[in-house]
C-alpha cells in the first residue's frame, strides 16, 4: 500500500473525506530538508470551498535539519492516482 505524507489540509478529516471517500490513518511524521513555505489559490471556487487564500506548500532547502512536521498516510493505488491528478 503507498504511503503519502501530508503537510497540508488533507491532514483535516473534512478534507479526506471530500477528496477520498474516507477518514485516512496515519502516523506523525516529518520531511527533512524542505521547509514550509504557501502557493496562492488562484481558482475563487477552491479558495471559498477550502477557506483559505494559499495552499501550504513545502520548498526544498537541502539542510537536514530542517524539518516539515505532518502526517503520513496509507492510500490505496487508486486513491495516491487521485491525489496526484487533483
């Protein structure tokens, strides 16, 4: 089973549940060097669906000790094609 590691919404219930069908399980997890860093919503309908102006975003740094703290999850084939295509 993929994993797929999130430092974003889809850390948020309502959010796997409207992008997947489901609640996902997952584990604390972090992405050494990369750091945090945001991407403006462009599209007025995501941006009201989500209630945000920016998605987070991670940037690579190349420093090991920088860490992106979020959540790692088990998807399935079908569900990690569907992440990546949204």
């Amino acid at each position: 089973m993929p994993l797929l590691f999130s430092y974003g919404s889809l850390q948020e219930e309502r959010v796997q549940l409207a992008a997947l069908g489901r609640r996902l399980d997952g584990r604390r997890d972090e992405l050494p060097g990369f750091e945090p860093s945001q991407v403006r919503i462009e599209d007025p309908r995501v941006a009201e669906a989500t209630g945000r102006t920016h998605h987070a975003n991670v940037t690579c740094n190349g420093d090991p000790g920088r860490r992106v703290p979020g959540m790692v999850f088990e998807v399935t084939d079908a569900e990690l094609a569907d992440v990546d295509r949204s």
